[in-house]
C-alpha cells in the first residue's frame, strides 16, 4: 500500500467518524449552523495558506468549495431525522455515481457497473425497511451523495495543478464565506438563530472543533495531497470503505445498531460499490478524473 492510499484511508476512517459526531452536533444545532460553524473554525486554522495562495487556486477552491459546501449542508440536514448509520449507507452511494457521472462526460458505461447500479437500489431499499421512512432526509442524503462525487471528480482533475494547502485553504474560506450566507436561514421555530449562543454547549464546541479541524481542515488538505497521484475511480474504491468505519464508530460512540435487514441492505450497497468501482480501476475506462 503506497503513501498516498493509506492517506485516502485515513480521510475515511475520519469521515466515518463524522455520522455520530454530526449526530451529537444536531442535537442541539440545525445542519445549516453545524456546517456554517464547521467551515468558520476550519478557516481560521487554513488562514495563513488562502493568503498565499494564487488567483488560480482561489477560482478552482471556489469551485470546488461550493460543490463540497451542497454535499455537507445536505448530509448534516438529513442526519436530524434518519440514522448515522443509514446516512453513512446512503452517502456511499456517491462511490456508485462516479461512473455514471463519467458516462454524461462521454465515457462509456460497462455492464458491470449497471449491474452495481441495481444491486445498490436493492440495498438502499432494504435499509428503508429500518423503522419510519424520511423521504425528505433520505433525498437530501442522496442529494449530497451527488455533490460529493463531483467533487471527487473535481479534485482529482484540479489538484495536480495547485499546492495542497492553497487548495485545501481556499476551498474551507470559500466555504466558510458561503456558510456565513447560508447561516441566517438556519433560523426556524426549533432552531431559532437568536438562540444559538444558548445553544452552543460542551456536546457541541467539541463536536465543532472536531468536525472544523480534523474533518474539514485535515481532510480536505489530505484528499487535495493525495489525489494529486490517486485517480477519481481508485480514490472512490478507498471511500467504500466509509460505511465500515461510520458503522463502527456508531456502535461504539452512541450506541446505535443495524437491524438484519439493513445491515444486509448495506452489503449489498458496499458490495455494489466495490464491484463498479473496481472494475473502473482495473481498465481505466471510465477514468472520471480526466473527464473534468
């Protein structure tokens, strides 16, 4: 396993690890602050690199941090109503979409990832068996599941041309900056924005120091390090493995477990995964990195 992999490894294992973070978090914030906040406390600590960093790097981290800025606000609002766990399946099916989105870029499609395709259907549809349906916040998993496998795509075609850290600085600015935009709207009868000062407990700053440094800060230089050398598909086989880990530390952290008939759902779904992906590695067809 070269350097760069096990890199990719570790931005998983830190996303699984977000789902039951985010899950304390929205307690007692709405997804919008949560992701607001976040990008705040990651932007601080990136500061001193979006200083340096080059308009080039400023037009690409806008870009990108406006796709990244979608996926997470989506996740965090569907994780006030439906599981870590099914948060975390749903979001892996961004792995699944990559090809997909390569096939509107004019590559071509295999029978295989269509197979994967319906395999991941099936899967999704077992975990919906998981208590009452939320088809407001499953869609706006998906919906993040979507921007995130842009922005995979997108990574890997802009990173070789930047630094990591200018990359990674402006993304979590622009993101930041955005998020101040989106903050206000976050005022509704549960979560009215006078109140958040109220709101801000010990549960709370930890779980936004954490999510801001480690998650966002981090991560986001990581993934802007190592998918330099590591294609969109290779990099997306890595992901798979973030339902793994967001199960684990579910378990562990809060105590939340899967029924037999969604944790079948969800090998079925990583398996999906894994197949359509690994077959886009292998032969380099669908390469989505150079798509974009």
């Amino acid at each position: 396993m070269n350097v760069h992999i096990a890199s990719l490894l570790v931005v998983t294992a830190v996303w699984g690890s977000t789902f039951p973070v985010l899950k304390i978090a929205t307690t007692s914030l709405s997804g919008f602050e949560v992701s607001s906040l976040r990008f705040m406390v990651a932007a601080v600590c990136m500061a001193p690199w979006a200083l340096r960093a080059s308009r080039l790097a400023w037009r690409d981290g806008a870009v990108l941090g406006f796709i990244a800025l979608v996926s997470y606000v989506a996740q965090a609002y569907g994780l006030q109503t439906i599981s870590s766990n099914r948060s975390a399946f749903l979001t892996s099916l961004n792995v699944l979409m990559v090809p997909f989105f390569g096939l509107a870029m004019g590559n071509p499609l295999s029978l295989r990832v269509v197979i994967a395709a319906f395999m991941a259907c099936a899967g999704v549809g077992l975990m919906s068996w998981e208590g009452e349906l939320s088809y407001l916040a499953d869609a706006a998993t998906v919906v993040g599941a979507a921007a995130y496998a842009m922005y995979v795509i997108g990574v890997s075609a802009r990173a070789p041309h930047h630094s990591a850290r200018h990359l990674a600085a402006t993304q979590i600015v622009c993101m930041a900056m955005m998020g101040m935009v989106l903050t206000p709207l976050a005022g509704t009868q549960t979560h009215p924005l006078a109140t958040l000062a109220s709101r801000l407990n010990q549960d709370a700053i930890l779980s936004l120091v954490y999510l801001g440094v480690v998650a966002t800060a981090g991560v986001l230089f990581l993934q802007a390090l190592a998918q330099r050398h590591v294609s969109a598909d290779k990099a997306a086989v890595v992901y798979a493995m973030e339902p793994v880990f967001a199960a684990l530390f579910a378990w562990w952290w809060i105590g939340e477990s899967l029924s037999a008939s969604a944790a079948v759902g969800g090998l079925v779904i990583v398996s999906a995964v894994l197949l359509s992906e690994w077959h886009g590695s292998a032969d380099k067809a669908p390469d989505a990195a150079k798509a974009s």
